[in-house]
C-alpha cells in the first residue's frame, strides 16, 4: 500500500468535508487518525495547516481585491 497516497487522498476527503461541515470534517479526521493504527496519525494536524493556508489565501484575495476596487463618493 502506497501510504503517503492514502493518507493525501484522505486529507483531500477531509478538506471537501470541511467545505460543506468544518466540525464534521474535524471530527472525522480524529477518528481516522485514531483508527488507522499510527498510519493517519498527523491527519488532524495537516487538515488544520490546509484549512489555515486556505483560509490566509481567500484573506489575501480579499484584500487585493478591495484594494483594486475605485472609491465610490456617490453612495451615501
């Protein structure tokens, strides 16, 4: 078993979850790494360093994104 394959394709699992049920998504990716006899160990720790970057990116857009926006002085 390629298990540096396994444990992306469960992380990808994971973040998909997160993006519909973050505590959900959490909790499974406790219980994988508790069942997956040491193999998912660090799971939870990669899901929380993906959703952290990914959340810093969509921050980061953000803010590039208002900074590019022209001033509006005509609404009240």
């Amino acid at each position: 078993m390629d298990y540096d394959k396994h444990k992306r394709l469960m992380l990808d699992h994971c973040i998909r979850m997160a993006e519909v049920d973050k505590h959900y998504a959490w909790w499974a990716a406790n219980h994988y790494a508790r069942e997956s006899a040491g193999v998912l160990a660090d799971l939870p720790d990669l899901l929380a360093a993906e959703m952290k970057r990914r959340a810093a990116e969509r921050a980061q857009i953000t803010t590039e994104r208002n900074q590019q926006e022209p001033a509006n002085d005509h609404c009240p």
